[in-house]
C-alpha cells in the first residue's frame, strides 16, 4: 500500500516536471525492478501489482496519457471486487481460509465471515465507482485525495460497518 501511496503522489507532483512518457517509463522500470524483487522474495501470488504497473507504464507510454497512469488504484480496487464477487459465486471464501489458518473456526464464525464477504463486495463497488469518478470527471487534485486518503476513510466505515454487524450477528445468533 505504500507504493501505491507513493506512485500516486509521484503522479500528482511528477505531472508538473516530468512529460507522460517520462513518468510511464519511470513506472515500468520500477514495475520490472519490483516484479524482480517479488519473483525472488515471494511467490506468483504477490507479483500482480508489478505486472499491473508495468503493463500501465507501458500502455502510458504508448497512449501518451495521464488517464492510463491515474487508472493504477482503479484498476487495484476492482481486482479487490472481483476478488470478493469470485469468492461469493464460488464459496471458496478466502477470508475464511485466512484466518482458519489461525483459529479454529466454529459454524457460527463461518456463517458470519461468508456474510461477511457481501459486505465487502458491497464496500468494494463503491470504491470502484468513487475510483472511477475521480478518474473521469474529478481533478487531479480530487483523484490524488481520494486515492490516498479517502478510500481508507471508506475503508475505515466498511471496518465499522463490520464490527457492527458482528454485535448485530452474534446478539441475533444465539
């Protein structure tokens, strides 16, 4: 998340003093160097980030467009959505296998992390479509806001929206 934080603020600051191809050359290069790094430290799992901002440097270069460098969050966030509608079509809830790795999860807790996921699927839709506005029709200074503090603060009413629904559940559960 922070290379995420600070690709976009290299964006908004780079834009001023540096052409498009400029910036999209810079991001595929660290793109590639961080692919490197993630092959060697990591697994196939933790290179779609890299493989994404190498893909969108290099399709900036091409289009010469600010547009297809700002899609970088966008395009993160609506991973983050599928992610969850996958889950839910398939019931393979990769919640629930996470923290199954550390605790032994009752029927109960299973019920409610299934629900769970709705909730982000939910959450994560409207991050895309904030995403989305930003890039289309809001400033730069309005997408480097959102991309950088305001989708944790959405972020933060969906982990409130949780724990609520959790008291909600477990009051109602028994």
């Amino acid at each position: 998340m922070i290379l995420v934080l600070i690709y976009i603020l290299t964006i908004f600051l780079g834009k001023d003093w540096f052409s498009i191809t400029e910036l999209g050359i810079f991001f595929t290069l660290l793109g590639s160097v961080w692919l490197l790094f993630s092959l060697k430290k990591f697994s196939w799992k933790t290179s779609f980030q890299p493989i994404i901002l190498i893909l969108i440097g290099f399709i900036s270069i091409q289009q010469n467009s600010i547009l297809v460098l700002k899609s970088f969050p966008l395009t993160l966030s609506t991973l983050f959505f599928l992610a969850f509608i996958y889950a839910e079509v398939t019931k393979e809830y990769f919640l629930i296998k996470y923290i199954g790795k550390f605790k032994k999860l009752d029927n109960t807790e299973r019920i409610y992390l299934e629900k769970t996921h709705l909730i982000w699927i939910v959450v994560t839709a409207i991050n895309v479509s904030l995403h989305s506005y930003f890039l289309f029709f809001g400033s730069i200074e309005e997408w480097t806001f959102y991309s950088t503090v305001g989708w944790y603060i959405l972020l933060g009413c969906g982990i409130l929206f949780q724990i609520a629904f959790r008291r909600f559940y477990e009051k109602n559960s028994d």
